[in-house]
C-alpha cells in the first residue's frame, strides 16, 4: 500500500491510497501496526490527520504506544501526537533519541523530525550535538534543520540545505575532525538562537 520497501525507508511512504481507504478498514489495520510497533503506521495517523481525517481513538493508541515506543517508532509516535495534540513537547522524545547511541539511520529520522518543531534552545543544543556526530549523515541532517530554525527568523525562503552553503558544508564533511564539526555547530547553533531573541 505504501511503496516499494526501500522507497518508503529512504523516501517516506506513499499515503495516496490510504486516503481513499474506507474508515473502518483504516481503524482496524492502525491499531495492528501500532501493536506491532511499525513506524509507518504512526506516519499513516500523521497523514490521516494532516488531511483533516484523524482516526477515532488515535491520540490514546498513540500515548499508550508512546510509554514503551523507541527508536524511529518513537519519533514517529511524537511526530503524529504533535500533530493531533498540538503540543509542542513531543519534540523532547524525538530529541532525545537523537541525542542517544542508536543506529546513526534512526538519529537522521529524528534529526529531520525536529525541524517541523519551533526551535528552543533545548532543541538547538541537541541539534548542535548532532552537527559534531560521528556520522556524517547525522551531522548534515542536523545542520538542515538548524538552517531553518535560522531561517525562519527573517526569510522563510532563505536557502535551507547545507549542501548549498559550501564553506559550512566542508567544515560537516571534514572527515575526522571534530575541530571543524565543532565550528560548524558553533556557527549553526548561533544562528538558530538569533531567531529566539
């Protein structure tokens, strides 16, 4: 229903279909996922509830999912209670499994989950952390999402990717040089912070 397995890992799911889905087949394939601790049914809540069809139940399926949640299922979980709820503190669990040892794939997930966030300085920090990982993905991810926490501040349209910024982006693909990560999240972080005052 979704893709193609690797399409939906590195691209996002297709929600298309699901959309057109009758309610209650949707309400009675959500909660197996969530039982089954699948990320992409958390995303597929996210999506009902984007298109202004949020399934009956979701939030307490969520919340109750979201005790025991980890990983890339639990940055999903927070992204779709964010969403329905409103409540800004969800960014908080999708930090914090940014800031953990787990696969550098997970960290990404919720490195970009946090830019559909408002910056805070607990955020920005994390994020900061991320542009000194280990992982070059991980620090390029977090760079983005600290780019538009920058942005957002003055020109919403201001460029948003690292990648285009090349004098910040060779400081993150310095191999081995934590030197330059750290400047890099210095310059970054500074930025982001500018937006808050």
């Amino acid at each position: 229903m979704f893709g193609d397995p690797y399409l939906v890992w590195h691209d996002g799911p297709d929600f298309r279909r699901l959309l057109t889905l009758p309610p209650d087949e949707v309400a009675r394939m959500l909660p197996a996922g969530i039982a089954a601790e699948d990320p992409v049914a958390a995303q597929a809540i996210h999506a009902l509830a984007d298109a202004g069809k949020p399934p009956g139940g979701a939030e307490e399926l969520l919340r109750t999912a979201a005790a025991t949640a980890t990983e890339t299922f639990l940055v999903r979980v927070a992204q779709a209670l964010h969403v329905l709820t409103g409540d800004e503190s969800w960014a908080g669990p999708i930090a914090s499994v940014l800031a953990s040892d787990a696969f550098w794939g997970v960290r990404i997930d919720a490195a970009m989950a946090l830019a559909w966030f408002p910056p805070t300085p607990a955020l920005i920090e994390t994020l900061g952390a991320g542009v000194r990982d280990e992982e070059y993905l991980v620090r390029c991810h977090s760079a983005n999402t600290l780019l538009r926490y920058a942005s957002r501040a003055k020109r919403p349209n201001n460029i948003r990717d690292v990648t285009e910024r090349p004098t910040l982006f060779a400081k993150i693909t310095g191999d081995n040089d934590p030197a330059r990560w750290r400047e890099a999240a210095d310059q970054l972080t500074e930025g982001a912070l500018k937006r808050l005052s």
